[in-house]
C-alpha cells in the first residue's frame, strides 16, 4: 500500500513554499471555524454555487484538527532516485501495470487518438498515485478542505479547492458523501486536485458524469486531457536512458541545458542497452539524478510535463522511468558506486553552503533544485567535477575551506 504522503507530493510541492515561511507561527485552532464557515457559504453562493448545493455540502462540517496535524507533520521527502524508483516501480506494479494497458486497449487506443497520450505514460501516474486506483484514501474530502481553507497556513490555495469540490458536486460528477480520499483533499484514481478535477476531468464513458473514482475511462482520459494542458507533445518521448564517457563536461548536465540528440551524441553520448535515443533534432537534457557515477538519462520536452504534475524531481523521474519499463526499456543501471550522503550531512553541506555564500533556502536535508544549484556552484570554485550531485568529497572541501 502506498504511504498516505507519497500520494500528496503535487500539493505539498504547490503549496509548500509560499506556506513554509508562516507555518511556525500559524496558530490557528477551530474556535473561528463555524464563523469561517457560515462566512464561506455566502462567498460559495456569490461565486455562483446553488444554496441548495452549498447547504448540502457545507451544513454539520466540522473542524478537523487531525488534518492539521498531518499538515504540519510532512515528513521530508529525501529518498535518492534508485531508492524511491526501487520501491515504486516493484515487479508487481509492472506486472499489474501491463496487464490493465492490455484489458485497457480499446480505451488507450482511443486515447491516443485523441489526445496523443501513450498508455505507458498515464498508466504510469495511475500505478504510483493509488496503485491502479486501489488506495484513494477515506478521509472526507469536504471536511479537510474545509479545514485546510480556514487554516492560516494555505488558506488561499485550499479555498480554492474548496470551491472547486463544490463546482464537482453542482455539475452532478460526484455527491459529497462520495468525496473521500486523502488529508489534502485530492480526488480519483490519479489524485487530482479539486480544481484540476473541475477544469480537466473527461465524461469518457458517455454516461453525463465525469467520475475519477469509479469509471476507468473517465479516469484514463482525464489524466491524458491534463498532461495535454502541461504541454504533452503528440509522438515524441519523454526520457532515454543513455551511457555518458568519463570526459563529458559534467556542468551540462543540468535541465535548463538543452542540446539536440546529434550534438549529444557528438559528446559522446549513447543509447543504454535496450533503450532509443530520440530523434536527432529533438532537443533534450542530460540528467543525472545521483551524479556522474550513477544513472543517466535523456529527458525531453516531455519530460516537463512530468515536472508540471509533480514538482518532485525524485517522483518525476520515477514515473517517467516508470513508464519507460512498461513501454519496454529494460531496468536502470545501477552506475557506479555513488557516495550518497545521509539525511544530516546533507543538512550540514547546505549550512554550509549558505556560510560560503550559496543560499539554499532552508537546511531541510532534501536535494532540491537549489541544492544542486548550489552544489555546481560550489564545485566549480573547487575544482571539483561540476555534477551537482554532492558527496563526500565536497562535503569535506567544505569543511575545510
């Protein structure tokens, strides 16, 4: 079974950096909630929700301060990518994954015809969200919106959600009884937002309703309709793994970095064993999601898309590997042996790297996009190769310097 926060991570990644900052003195309790409450209705009603809707809905909620709690208690995401791909793209996951793209094959046709998504791509998300729909979670929806709409920490982005469920439930999708899933209010079988439900899900089955829960081609069609809205691009791919010589100016390898498939392999870069390099011209960049020593890929401009869904790069890259093996690419190379630091050194090198002048915001012990960042930043001053992926190597440097 999926852990309840790994299915949170697109919330958590919206949210998280505008909330961060006032989370330690947000204090809210749910004393003010039932005036909160009241207030809301009349705002849901002026936005265009029936009163009737609204009544429904809204009456009797109460607050939720477990909720809250989980909120506040987000454990840090910091597994490496071959430890989180590891566990998530298991055999059974690939197995089970295959089976639902062959049962599944009239309606991915259909998809692909339509929306130029492949089945390997939504699948993907499918199995790592809720495990084909196995896990949505069984707390009600309403009540943690509402919840999390009233808390001081996010009140803007959860409101939102909230009236957005409430749009979910006017349209006659889903009833409110049925509006069930995890603490952050996601919805479905690939756990959409409430407003991602309400502007992107697809009426697939032709029955009147747009239903994530219970119809399959709803679902599958909604998940492609919101990689299309990302950017998806019909026919090209998403990720290559690839082989990479000891001589490559590792200070390329970074997503902003773009060269076409020739020049790539004008560097000499190749094709893993088993996997296609995409078309010449094709821009793309070199990721190296643990380093030089460790695997390597090709991600393509649809592999944006992926980073669009889910702001992890960890989780990105897994779902893109991920659908990589059940399009038919062998397993990732292990690589080399990566000196990977622990969770606490990798705090004491951003503490580090923000004396010496690389800020990184705050020490959190997760490799993010500023981390690396700073990470090049400070190999480079260093002489050591630029590969932003920190070891033990620079961590010593550091401490030395």
């Amino acid at each position: 079974m999926l852990k309840a926060g790994l299915r949170l991570l697109t919330v958590i990644c919206l949210a998280t950096a505008a909330g961060a900052a006032g989370a330690a003195t947000c204090s809210n309790n749910g004393a003010g909630f039932p005036a909160w409450l009241t207030a809301f209705k009349s705002e849901a009603v002026a936005a265009g929700i029936s009163p009737q809707t609204v009544s429904e809905a809204l009456d009797g909620l109460s607050y939720a301060p477990d909720v809250v709690q989980k909120d506040r208690a987000q454990s840090v995401f910091a597994q490496n990518f071959l430890q989180f791909s590891d566990r998530m793209v298991a055999k059974y996951r690939l197995q089970k994954g295959a089976q639902l793209i062959k049962s599944n094959a009239k309606t991915f046709a259909r998809i692909d015809q339509d929306y130029g998504v492949p089945a390997p791509v939504i699948v993907a998300f499918w199995g790592l969200e809720t495990d084909f729909g196995a896990n949505l979670g069984d707390l009600p929806t309403l009540r943690s919106l509402a919840t999390l709409a009233y808390d001081c920490r996010r009140s803007d982005l959860f409101r939102d959600q909230l009236l957005a469920a409430l749009t979910i439930i006017e349209r006659g999708d889903l009833s409110a009884a049925e509006m069930k899933g995890p603490w952050a209010g996601e919805l479905g079988q690939v756990q959409f937002l409430a407003t991602h439900y309400r502007d992107f899900a697809v009426d697939y089955d032709g029955d009147g309703k747009r239903d994530l829960l219970h119809s399959t081609p709803d679902v599958l069609a909604s998940a492609a309709a919101l990689l299309v809205h990302e950017g998806w691009r019909r026919g090209e791919p998403w990720l290559t793994e690839v082989r990479v010589p000891a001589t490559m100016d590792w200070s390329q390898s970074d997503l902003s970095i773009r060269k076409t498939v020739a020049e790539w392999q004008s560097l000499g870069v190749t094709a893993a064993p088993g996997s296609t390099l995409g078309a010449a011209g094709l821009p793309a960049a070199l990721i190296l999601p643990m380093g030089r020593n460790g695997p390597a890929f090709l991600g393509y401009a649809n592999f944006d898309v992926y980073l669009q869904w889910n702001q992890s790069f960890v989780y990105s890259l897994t779902a893109a590997y991920f659908a990589t093996r059940l399009a038919g690419a062998p397993p990732v190379s292990r690589g080399g042996k990566v000196d990977a630091l622990t969770f606490k050194q990798v705090q004491e090198l951003q503490r580090l790297l923000a004396e010496r002048g690389h800020p990184v915001g705050k020490a959190d012990g997760m490799i993010g996009s500023g981390t690396r960042a700073a990470v090049r930043a400070a190999q480079l001053e260093l002489g050591l190769p630029p590969d932003a992926y920190p070891d033990t190597t620079l961590l010593n440097a550091l401490k030395g310097g």
